[in-house]
C-alpha cells in the first residue's frame, strides 16, 4: 500500500488526477486533495482531505458505528 500511494504522490505532482477507490479511507486521504466517502451505494460525505479526517461524523461513517455498536463488532475490539 505505501509503494501505491508514493506513486500516487508522484504522478499527482506531475499534474496527472488519480481516481484511487481504497478501503483504508485515512491512508487514501493522506494522499488526497478531495475524499468521496460511500455508504450503501450513496454519497454519504465529501470534501478536502483534511476537512473529512478532522469532521466528527467521519469515523461513524467510515467505520459503520451505528451498525456495529449494535452488534457489538467494534467493542469486542476495544474501538468504541
């Protein structure tokens, strides 16, 4: 994953736009200028890298909270 985004770094410097679909939505973002974050099909949040990492609604979104803190996934991983 690092090797991908250095050379994501490296052809955005060259002024190439990258469309990078990633799971691990914070490592995408740290080479990002803009995020797009999808839930169930739908454009839940979007904005500048920095704006979606730091807005409180993100890591519910990203990590699905409200469904997991239901089921009990994330606490038996000490995340919530």
């Amino acid at each position: 994953m690092d090797q991908t985004l250095s050379l994501i770094r490296d052809l955005n410097g060259c002024g190439l736009t990258v469309l990078l679909v990633e799971q691990n939505a914070r490592k995408a973002l740290q080479v990002a200028k803009r995020g797009y974050l999808l839930e169930t099909e739908r454009l839940a949040m979007s904005g500048t890298a920095a704006d979606l990492l730091e807005h409180p609604d993100f890591s519910h979104l990203y990590f699905g909270r409200r469904a997991c803190r239901r089921q009990g996934a994330l606490h038996s991983h000490g995340i919530v």
